[in-house]
C-alpha cells in the first residue's frame, strides 16, 4: 500500500505537469518551435547530467563489482526488451520504440529511492545510459524506417556516451570536483520531470484522448511493456546472485517503468506522429499505477 501510495502521488505529480504543459501551449506561452528546443534541452543537457549525477557518489570494491554486474545486465535486458518490441510491433516503429525502451529518470529513479534509498541510484545509471544510446541511434534508425546498422562514430559523439564517459572517468579517478559544479549538475538532472513532463503535455494538447482509451494497439503496447519484458527480465535478473540483491531491484524497477517520454520527444524531432506516441506514454503510465506494485510485491516475495 505505501508503494501504491508513492506511484499514485507521482502520477499526479506528473500529470500536473503536463497540465501545465497544455495550458501553456494552449495560451500560446510556449509554440510549436519553443516545444522542439525543450526536447532539445533534455537530449543534450538535462539527460546527460541525470547519468553524470548518478556516478557521483563514493567508490568502494562492493559498488564497482555492483556496476559491473549492472552494465552486464543492463546492456541483456535491454537487447531482449528492443528484439520482443520487434517482434511485436515490426511493421509499428513508433509502438517498437515505446514497447523497447521504458521510463527509469522519472518514474525508475523516484521509485528506486522509496523502495531502496538513494544510495541504489548508482546502480541504475549504467541502463539509464545504455537506454538513452539505444534511443539515440537503434531507436532513431526504428523511427525514420532504415536500416539498422551500428554507427560507432555516432554513438561515440552521442551526449549520452559522452557524459557515461564522463561519470565513470569521475566514479573511478574520484576526483573531486568542486561543489559550484556539483551543483549545477544535480540541479540540472531535477529539471528531467518538470521538462519532459512539460513537453508531453504540450504534445497531449494536440493528442485525442478517446482513441488512446478505445483502440487495443495502445493497450498492446502496454501490455508488452509492463507485462512481458518486466516477466523476461526477472528470469534474467534471477540468475545474478542474491548478494547483489540491490543490483538486482534497481534494475527490474526500471525495466518495469512504463513507456518513456523521450519516445513523444523524438517522433517530434523526426516528424513523426508524436501525437500517437505521447498517447502510450499516457496510457501505459496509467495502467503501470496497477502493474509496478504488483510487481514490487511478487520481487519482494521471491528474492
């Protein structure tokens, strides 16, 4: 009930901002153009300093072998979520993009505190990285309909390889930085919610509700996302050891997290329906109200 309780507060947190998000677009405060250099901002700014500020902690034997285990593990939960996305929704490349890839910096990263304290952030931030490179290219290449093919150049100049670089060169020197820039990059990774949430709500704004609640692909999309990868994922996550139960926590919590914002912001980028795209992110993060506790309940119970 208490977990029930923190996701149906950050529900409404959420929808608040994306009811200040259509308002303003509504009045005219934020247009068309404003929209596109918000999700600008996220990408390669506000993105790169949630993954920077997730390696900022201290560095001890257990959380580097923990880190390792979670790139590992990270980099095969989200390889079987993007090929059961595939094959649910090959010839749907907005539906393969929401069903693949989830929504850890907002709903992950909150539910992980509660559930585990922050101290479990660190061990996140290997799939929040992986997951935001995935997006930047596969997920690219998924939306604009070509062919898929890795782009090293292209990933290496990414801003999310580049700030991982960055938080791991940081975790694993642990060089001090000064606090003025601590700062400035935990202040910028709390702008995630209000941003992205923002954005969605200037795309439902233009968003018809009733399909969203009437047509079955959006519950498809949801049911694959919430139901089936978080099932996949938890025999995979089953295999790791239980003294990295934390590991383990975090990273099913953020597989289990429902469709991610960033699908809306980058049909938007690549003049795409992000109209329909923000309509599963809506849907699935209602439905997911009901899923995560029941999810959090059976791990609790099992591990």
């Amino acid at each position: 009930m208490e977990i029930l309780g923190f996701l149906i507060d950050k529900l409404f947190i959420m929808f608040l901002f994306m009811l200040i998000g259509v308002i303003l677009f509504r009045k005219n405060i934020i247009t068309e153009a404003g929209s596109e250099s918000l999700a600008n901002l996220l990408i390669h700014l506000i993105l790169p300093c949630v993954i920077i500020n997730g390696f900022l902690t201290e560095r001890t034997s257990e959380k580097l072998y923990g880190f390792l285990v979670s790139l590992f593990a990270s980099v095969l939960i989200l390889s079987i979520s993007i090929l059961a996305a595939r094959k649910c929704f090959f010839k749907n490349p907005i539906g393969h993009f929401a069903a693949a890839f989830s929504n850890p910096g907002f709903f992950g990263i909150p539910l992980i505190v509660s559930v585990l304290g922050t101290g479990s952030v660190f061990y996140v931030a290997p799939f929040i990285a992986c997951l935001n490179i995935l997006q930047w290219t596969y997920g690219v290449a998924v939306l604009k309909n070509e062919q898929i093919k890795i782009n090293f150049n292209k990933i290496i100049r990414s801003p999310f390889t580049i700030s991982f670089v960055i938080g791991i060169a940081l975790f694993l020197s642990h060089i001090p930085i000064p606090d003025i820039f601590e700062t400035v990059i935990s202040t910028s990774a709390g702008l995630n919610t209000p941003i992205a949430m923002i954005v969605s709500g200037i795309y439902l704004a233009k968003a018809n509700i009733r399909p969203m609640l009437t047509q079955i692909e959006f519950y498809s999309i949801s049911i694959v996302r919430l139901l089936l990868i978080p099932a996949i994922s938890l025999l995979l996550l089953w295999l790791i050891p239980n003294r990295f139960i934390d590991v383990k926590m975090s990273l099913f919590l953020a597989a289990a997290c429902p469709v991610g914002s960033n699908v809306a912001v980058y049909a938007q980028l690549h003049n795409k329906n992000y109209i329909y795209a923000v309509q599963t992110v809506v849907l699935s993060t209602l439905l997911s109200m009901v899923t995560i506790p029941l999810w959090v309940i059976i791990i609790q119970y099992l591990w």
